[in-house]
C-alpha cells in the first residue's frame, strides 16, 4: 500500500465532510452532493496524473474474468440494487436526462475510484497491502456522510457497512486478475443504481 497515499487520503475526510455538510445547506441534497462528487473527482484525477502515468493506467484498466466465486461477489451487489432501482422507476417520474448524468457519473466514480483506492493506493497488491487500502477506503467513505439530506431508502447499516463489503469484493477482483477492469464494471452498475435510488427520493409519482 502506498503509504502517502492513504496519509493524504486520511487527512482528506474533514474536509470532504466539511465540503458536503456546507454545499447541502447551501444547494440542498442533491445539488451539494454533485459539487462534493467534482471535488473528489478533480482530486483524484490531479492525484492520479501526478503519482500514475498513463501507460501504467491503460494497462491496469484491462478487463479480465475474475474467479467464479468473485464474480459472483462482483455481481450480486448490481443483481440486488438494480432489482430496487428497477422497481424504484417503475413508481416514480425520473428525467432521462438525469438518468443519463447518472450514468455518466458512475463511470466516471468507477474509473477514477478504482484507479486510484486499487490502482495507484496498491502498486504491489498483495493480500496484506489490499487489506489495508480497503481500511483506508472504507473509513475515508465516512466523508460521505457529510451529505445532510441525501436518502437512498437504504437500511443505514447497509450503508455503513456496503463500502467495506463492496470494496472488498472490487479489492478480491483486484487481486484475482492483476486489473482492475471487472472491478470497474462491478463500481459502476453499482454507482449507477444508488444514483437511481437517490433520485427516486424525490421523484414525483407516476400518474
């Protein structure tokens, strides 16, 4: 594990809490969300253009089939949210063009997540390294929490426990194959999915 990395990541979570806790006074839920996502999105990808080159992240952005028992950990957090989401659409009146940004969003979150917390956070992957970048990963979400307002109709136990659970399935897939192109796949349906149940929150119904 890339020790200035996770030090820089630490430090971090104040100020990404702060960020969140003053932009969803100010802009409400679902519009102070979206700057602390910019935020943390420009401060990944100026992290990653800094430590990474892009030789290093093309390669590591290969997709390649895990194991069966990790894809099945890959695929049933995206089975399960986007059963929920799905039926979440089918009672409520979401703009196209908002489910667009979201998946859009979640493409970018996947890539530059995965990039940087299995990327460039664990040069030489190996198990006791993994474990202690999905540590780091897990209590940096604690940042999120900062997002006054912002429900997803999740359990919150689910919500405090599905970083560790998640990022140890994208940290096993990792691991499996040397890349992290499943794991990018698997972030981003399950992005995408909490993005449509976040939206949902506020929908109107269907008439």
């Amino acid at each position: 594990m890339d020790g200035r990395l996770a030090f820089g990541a630490l430090l971090a979570v104040p100020a990404l809490y702060g960020l969140l806790v003053w932009a969803t006074g100010v802009f409400g839920p679902l519009g102070g969300m979206a700057l602390g996502l910019l935020a943390y999105w420009a401060a990944l990808a100026g992290t990653l253009a800094l430590v990474s080159d892009r030789d290093t992240l093309w390669q590591l952005s290969e997709a390649r089939l895990p194991p069966l028992s990790v894809t099945l950990a890959l695929a049933l957090p995206v089975v399960v949210l986007g059963a929920l989401a799905l039926r979440a659409l089918g009672t409520v009146l979401i703009p196209a063009h908002l489910i667009v940004a979201a998946a859009l969003g979640a493409i970018v979150h996947a890539v530059l997540e995965e990039l940087f917390w299995r990327g460039a956070m664990l040069p030489r992957p190996t198990p006791a390294a993994a474990a202690g970048a999905l540590l780091v990963f897990w209590v940096f979400h604690i940042a999120w929490l900062g997002a006054r307002g912002l429900e997803t109709g999740l359990d919150p136990l689910l919500l405090a426990l599905g970083p560790l659970a998640l990022g140890g399935a994208w940290t096993a897939a990792r691991l499996a194959t040397g890349t992290l192109g499943a794991a990018i796949l698997g972030h981003a349906a399950t992005a995408l999915f909490l993005a449509v149940l976040v939206l949902a929150q506020g929908a109107p119904p269907l008439p």
